[in-house]
C-alpha cells in the first residue's frame, strides 16, 4: 500500500463515488491531490486485484466493503498484501 493508494480510496470513501481513471484523476487534482494520471490508471487495478475498489463492466471503480474496512482499521494492510 503507498500513500497514493490511500489518498485514492479515501476521496472514493469521502465523496462517495464511483469513478473511471480520467475523471478521478482530474478530481483528485481538482482537490488538491497533485497525481499523476499514469499513477492513478497502474493503482486502481492494483486496488481492485486486492479486492479494495471493485471494477465494472463500465470501467469505473468503487471501493468495496474490504476497502471500507480498510479504511476504518478493522483490517491491517499487511493482511491485504497476503
């Protein structure tokens, strides 16, 4: 897990969104997270393959309930890696 993987899932948390790449880079920057495009589109399926944001058929990512769970410290990162 990088910092960038939690600033990513925290906005997904905060603002309650599900979002493609593009525009979840562009509102990250929008509020201040300064990402780059390229960092977000490699990190997202990264999440996804360890099953914190889930992906539709659309494209677009939403944070699951591990990721959820996550983020409230019920589960420990090192947990997630395995």
């Amino acid at each position: 897990m990088t910092m960038t993987d939690l600033v990513i899932l925290e906005f997904l948390n905060d603002h309650d969104l599900e979002l493609a790449p593009k525009p979840l880079y562009r509102n990250l920057n929008r509020h201040g997270h300064d990402i780059g495009y390229s960092t977000v589109r490699g990190r997202l399926p990264e999440l996804a393959e360890k099953g914190l944001l889930e992906k539709d058929n659309d494209g677009y990512y939403q944070l699951t309930d591990l990721g959820r769970e996550y983020l409230a410290g019920e589960i420990d990162a090192t947990d997630i890696e395995q």
